[in-house]
C-alpha cells in the first residue's frame, strides 16, 4: 500500500460525494459528508495496520506434537493445513464441561460457514474446541454448517499453549491463531490478543477488526450496540 504521503485528504474525496437523499436538510448533508471522511480515514487505518499485521517478522516455531480429533481421525496441526502454506485457526468455547457451546462463538462461526466455501480457497479454515469431536459435529449439524472443518484438542495441549483455557484446563476462551507453513516448517504468525483488561471503559471487550459481522451491522444503526446484549443459541 502507498504510505499515505501522495493520497488526498479524506476530507477533499468526501467533498467530491454526489449522492443525496430524499427531504435531505444541509445540516445532515454537511454532518453526513464529516462522517464520510472519517470513514475513509478508517478504511486508510485499517490498511495500515494489516499492512503492519502482514510485515511482522517471522513467529515461532511449532515444535510441539499437539494432537486433534478431526471429523475424518486423528490430524496433526500440520494436517489441518491441507494443501495451502497458511491455517487460519478459530478455538471455540466449547469445553467438555459446557452443554452447548458459547452464543457469541456460534455467532461468529454461524457468519464463517457462509463464507468459508470462499475463504478456504486461499487459506486453510479449521475450528478447534476442547469438547469430543462428536459433539461439536452434532451441534454443526444441528446448526446446518457445511463449511467448517471441526477438530477435538484431545489433551488441551494445544488450547493451552494457544491460550483457549487455563493451566488447568478448567476454562473456555476464545482464539483466534493463524500459522504458516514453509518447506515442512510450521510458524505461528498472528494471534488476536485484546484482552477484557484492555478495553476502553463503557465499552464491551472486543478485538479489532471484529470477527463478527453482527456489531459492524449495529455499529451503523442509531442506537449502535447494546452494551446489555448478547446473542443467543435460539430465540
């Protein structure tokens, strides 16, 4: 991407923006165009820092043996890479010791299933919870996924090298990994690692850019989020 140096100014593209709306009044017209800069500030932004994101230096090696069941047998961490050189690797809560698996996990992978079919034509997709892989297989039935390869942790050993539980085992949390692979070698590349304790106040713990669709749905809506709501398995 160009460093930003040669671009126009966000605020020169927006004043070039031609559409207007039915009984449309000036002042929203005006407020509406400020609003359209910020937002090509925002998709600049996001450039930079995927940009950033794609420079890092290589990761570490994967040298431990981690052990999955998949929906086809055992696989190894290597085999969930198929036949591309990057694994994009989302661990659910969905520990043994939970009935069903976490709502918002479903929610994000409920979106994935839709565009997995896509995605896996450039990356690898696998989902990986700490529950057997017969369960996790019953409930992407129940929900009619058909794009989302599933995998068991057999040991946690994985989950807890990759921080989707404790030392113990005996929590769930949300991963989101990605690893490459280059003449056998398998690297971790990029972990998503805003945690609860760095969110901003009066705002809902989150990553960004947001792996669910929902919020950037909502974002735009005028009451924006619900800091008080979640989604559900069902309604």
């Amino acid at each position: 991407m160009p460093d930003g140096s040669n671009l126009p100014s966000a605020a020169a593209l927006a004043a070039t923006n031609t559409a207007r709306y039915p009984n449309e009044s000036v002042e929203y017209r005006t407020a509406r165009n400020a609003l359209l800069a910020e937002e090509i500030e925002l998709r600049r932004h996001l450039e930079r820092v995927a940009a950033q994101r794609r420079a890092l230096p290589p990761g570490g090696e994967v040298t431990a043996d981690y052990r999955f069941m998949g929906e086809n047998g055992p696989a190894s961490l290597a085999d969930m890479f198929g036949d591309q050189d990057t694994l994009v690797l989302y661990s659910w809560m969905f520990g043994p010791e939970r009935e069903r698996p976490c709502p918002m996990c479903t929610n994000v992978l409920g979106a994935w299933d839709g565009v997995a079919a896509d995605i896996r034509q450039q990356v690898a997709l696998a989902v990986v919870g700490r529950t057997s892989i017969a369960r996790q297989v019953a409930f992407k039935v129940e929900r009619g996924w058909k794009n989302l390869p599933m995998y068991a942790d057999v040991d946690d050993a994985f989950s807890r090298d990759f921080h989707a539980t404790d030392i113990e085992g005996k929590s769930d949390n949300p991963g989101f990994n990605v690893f490459t692979r280059e003449g056998g070698t398998v690297r971790h590349f990029y972990s998503g690692e805003m945690s609860g304790d760095m969110a901003d106040p009066g705002q809902d713990p989150r990553g960004a850019p947001d792996l669910s669709p929902l919020w950037s749905v909502l974002d735009m809506t005028p009451a924006g989020r619900n800091p008080h709501w979640y989604p559900k398995l069902s309604y």
